[in-house]
C-alpha cells in the first residue's frame, strides 16, 4: 500500500504511523511525500522520526546504537531518519531528558526556518514573474504559498514546545514574540489575489503595490522569526 | 570548563559508565542498572551526547584490537574525568550543606 501524505510536523506523522501499525499497515519506506506500507500484525511495531546531523548519509555509529538498541533503520530522506521498534511495555521515545529534547526542536526549528527564506524567495522570484506575464507562475504561486503557510505552522506550533521544554528546564521563557506575521501573511494573500484578477479589474495594479508594501513590513515585523542564527 | 558545570544527569552518568571501555547499548545497560531503571537513556540522546563528548575530548574512541566486526567502545579522558571530578565535588558541597537541614526538627 502507497499513501501520499506531505510531512511537515514529525509528532503528528509519528501519531499517524502508530496509528498506522494499530490498524495493521506497517511503514517500511517513504520517499517525497509517498509513504510505503506493508502489512503487519495489529500494534506490532511502533515508529519515530530522527533529524540527521547531515542531507547525505548517515554514520555507522548511529546505525550500529540503533541495531544494538533493538530499532530498525527504514531508511532517511532528506534531514528526516526513519525508525521502528517492535512494541514492548516500555514507550518508544529516542530522547529521554528535556535538555536533547530541546535540542532536537531547536535543530528541526532552525532547518524550517532555512527552508522558509529559501521559499519566501521563490515565492517573491514567482511573482515576479507572474507580473511579467508568466503562465506557470500563477499555478506555482499558489502552491508555494501553501507550503509557506505550512512551514510557519511548523515553527509557531515547535516554538510552543520550545517554550515548554525550557519553562520545565527552569529556562526563562523567550520574550520575544514569536509566530507567523498576520501582516506577512495578509500581504502574501493579497498579492495572490491580485495577480489572479490582474487582466480583468483595473485597480489591481493598486492592490498589487499594497502587497507589496504589506509583505515588506510583514517582513520587516518577522525579522525575529527569520532570524535562525539565534538558535 | 566552568561552563560545564554542572553537569546534566545523563551527560553525569555516561561519563561515570565509560569509566572503563563500554559500548553504545552497555552504556544504556548499565546506567539503568546503576538507577535502578530510574534513567533509561534515550537511543537519541544517547547519540547526541556522545557526538559532543567526543568533540569535547571528553571521552574518546577506545579500540583494543583492530578486528572491524568489534563494537565501537568508548573511553573518558583526562579532561573528561576532571570534569567529572569538578561536579563531584559540587555535588559534594550541596550534600554537605543540606545536613544543615538536620537542625531543623521538621
């Protein structure tokens, strides 16, 4: 069984997985949003997801703790590592205190933050060339925005469990507010919507300049949520 | 060093586990038997920590024998073991003076 399922939040794939597993479909591969699945007896098994180090590869140390440690390497795409154990009494966690735990949110919160600039930027090229009369452009943009949106949900919903971790860590909490500009994404919307309607209402150059105004100073606001270098 | 301390539980018990050479899942093994299972080392965590012992130079890799099928063991370092010290002796003063708490009757 193939099912596709974009991933974009790793508790609530791991919740889908063992759920999954419960129901007798066990995950044995996944590629580019395509998860394989093979079926298995009810609750048999139990699935994480790791963050690698490195894109490329993983190093024999990691396989060889795992093996050791009863999981089961299925494979890795991207930064993404995916593992099963078989299930016992005792849960299937990979990090056992708040401080790797922190770690690990930190490390999967600055790699969003990376792809969310690099998607910001194609977004901007996009319009850019939707304005130029493009075609294509006005069918990616849509779904570049979707994948931002997607992204910032991502790291509003890790900042939140940033923020638990370190208040049971006894770690001030962060004062800086944190999460998705309403500004940003108001001026992201609006510069869709007046591309689209570009060749049939004539004020859409006017509301394609207060997109642009609008993103700038969405920008602007979120400049402490692209800032990664502070992690 | 000062940093360092103290030290988090985990980090605490790997270093007093490859006091003597020991592999990834022996010390797993053996700091649940010394906590009576109270600290089960996530496989996570566990990796994490020895990542950044080992560019602390605070444990080091340890090979007897070149045999490659032969589990990768690690072993604390000089640094290590005095960093390890240093907490003890923390650890140490906040014993020392929570018998203070005896004067109290309550």
């Amino acid at each position: 069984m193939i099912k596709f399922r974009l991933c974009y939040h790793k508790d609530d794939d791991i919740a889908w997985l063992n759920q999954l597993a419960q129901e007798g479909y066990a995950m044995t591969g996944f590629f580019a949003g395509f998860w394989h699945f093979d079926t298995c007896t009810p609750g048999e098994y139990e699935y994480q997801i790791d963050l690698s180090d490195s894109f490329f590869g993983v190093s024999n140390d990691y396989l060889e703790l795992m093996r050791d440690t009863g999981i089961e390497y299925l494979g890795k795409f991207g930064f993404w590592i995916f593992l099963r154990k078989k299930k016992s009494d005792e849960p299937f966690l990979l990090y056992s205190d708040v401080e790797s735990k922190l770690a690990h949110y930190q490390k999967i919160r600055f790699l969003f933050k990376i792809a969310a600039i690099v998607e910001l930027i194609c977004f901007l090229l996009e319009t850019l060339a939707a304005a130029k009369g493009i075609r294509l452009a006005y069918y990616v943009l849509p779904v570049i925005l979707i994948i931002i949106l997607a992204m910032l949900s991502t790291i509003t919903r890790t900042d939140a469990i940033i923020a638990t971790l370190k208040e049971q860590n006894g770690e001030p909490a962060d004062p800086r507010r944190r999460g998705a500009d309403p500004v940003l994404l108001t001026g992201l919307f609006t510069n869709c919507v007046a591309l689209l309607i570009k060749d049939t209402v004539p004020f859409s150059l006017m509301l394609q300049i207060a997109a642009l105004f609008l993103m700038l100073v969405g920008i602007y606001r979120s400049r402490q949520i692209f800032r990664p270098w502070d992690d | 060093m000062e940093k360092n301390i103290p030290l988090t539980e985990s980090l605490f018990y790997i270093l007093l586990a490859v006091r003597k050479p020991n592999h990834g899942y022996g010390i797993i093994q053996e700091v649940s038997a010394l906590t009576d299972g109270r600290v089960v080392l996530g496989a996570g965590t566990l990796y994490g920590a020895i990542q950044a012992l080992v560019k602390k130079q605070w444990i080091t890799m340890y090979s007897e024998d070149t045999d490659s099928r032969k589990k990768k063991e690690y072993l604390i370092t000089k640094a290590g073991a005095e960093a390890f010290r240093a907490e003890k002796a923390r650890l140490e003063e906040l014993l020392q003076n929570a018998a203070l708490m005896e004067e109290n009757r309550f």
